[in-house]
C-alpha cells in the first residue's frame, strides 16, 4: 500500500457483516449501561473484582472502535450511494458506541466506591450511602427510611469516621451516630441523644423514642453488611 491510500483492509462488500457487528456492539453495550445503572441504584451488591473485568472489557471495547472507524473511513472512496448512506448511519452509532462506552468507564469508577468490599474498608461509606439514597442494605427488614420529619447532616471525623447529626422539624436537634472502623475489622457505633437543659421530660421522652430506634436500624444494617459473607 503506498503512502497516502486509503485501500480497504476488506473488501466494501463486507460492509452489511460490518454493520451487523456494529449493531451488535452498541446494543450489547446498552444493556451493559442498564445493568450497572441498576447496580448503582443498590449499593454494595457488586464486587471488586466485577467492576475491574467491566473497565477491563470495555477498555478495550473502546480501544477497538478504532479500528471500526477507521474500517468505515477506508471504504468511503469506493462506496456507491447506497453504501454511503449506510456508512453516514454506521457513524452516527460510532459516536453512540464511544459515548456508552464511556459512560459505563465512568460508572464503573463510581462503583469502585460502592462495592461489597467498600463496605468492609470502611463502613462509614454504607452509612453514607443509605442515608443519602434511602436504599436498603442487605440487613433484615424493609428499605431504610428516616422518619417523617427528620433530616441528617454529615461531619467527617478523620479520612474513615463519619458522624451524623439528625433534626426534627418539630423537636429540633434529636442527636448523632457516628460510626468508627477498628483495627480488627469491626466497627463501633456511639449514638448520644440531645440533652437540653431545662427540658420537660415529656419532651425528652418524644425525643428518645423518635430518634434511637432509628439509630439502633440504621447502625444494625451497617453491621449486618459488614458481616455478611462474601463470595
């Protein structure tokens, strides 16, 4: 081939064999795309090693429409109009290919922090997680709700330890939970509720009752994530 061609690596007639793989390819990769927005949608279900053959795979998947691109260039000079139109729509689903590829690199990056080891590294992050989405962990019961009325907010104690601080629309400032990994893998869990000084007992009683139970589920199906057995 001299400097400057652009001769078929195959012959154009191979191009409906091209279109198909093409096809093939863009919607394999949009059902890889459902399957980790739903995996997303449940925190700590994947694994480590699940997540590293996605970004393995689709490293390479990306890498090889190259290869197809530059396939769909070489048969432009010799393409009749019929063949043209088809390599017009065959680009339209490269760019489709290469953006769905990539957004499944970025999910897999974020799933990195969400896996069934995250968990064990640091249990803080499933705190996080079911108080920012309200989706159950693997623990007993229905999904984690905070209830009606109550809201939290997050202070990072170190690069692992997380404490939350939860309000009452009503009654106001209820208390916090933090959350402290251990050397031996465990993790301890402090709830304090709110003392107000000179608050009737009736209103503390309201208090109690509204915020450690919800403490007490919530650091139980952290624990119980924790401790679940890995396959």
């Amino acid at each position: 081939m001299s400097q400057g061609t652009h001769e078929p690596w195959r012959p154009i007639g191979t191009l409906p064999d091209m279109a198909r793989a093409i096809d093939d390819h863009v919607a394999q990769l949009e059902e890889q795309h459902a399957a980790l927005q739903a995996a997303r949608a449940q925190p700590f279900v994947v694994d480590d090693a699940t997540v590293a053959n996605v970004v393995r795979v689709h490293v390479e998947v990306l890498e090889d429409a190259a290869l197809f691109e530059e396939q769909l260039a070489r048969w432009r000079p010799v393409a009749d109009s019929a063949q043209d139109a088809e390599l017009n729509r065959l680009q339209e689903q490269m760019i489709r290919y290469r953006g769905i590829c990539e957004r499944i690199l970025a999910m897999a990056s974020e799933l990195r922090r969400a896996t069934v080891e995250a968990v064990l590294r640091n249990p803080g992050a499933a705190l996080d997680q079911a108080l920012a989405s309200s989706r159950p962990l693997h623990g007993p019961g229905a999904p984690f709700q905070l209830p009606d009325g109550v809201s939290s907010r997050r202070e990072a104690l170190d690069e692992l330890s997380v404490r939350y601080h939860f309000t009452h629309r009503v009654l106001g400032r209820l208390g916090s939970l933090t959350c402290r990994p251990r050397a031996d893998g465990r993790t301890d869990f402090v709830t304090e509720v709110l003392n107000v000084p000179g608050e009737s007992r009736e209103r503390r009683r309201e208090r109690v009752e509204l915020f450690l139970p919800t403490a007490f589920e919530l650091s139980q199906r952290v624990a119980h994530e924790a401790a679940r057995p890995r396959h």
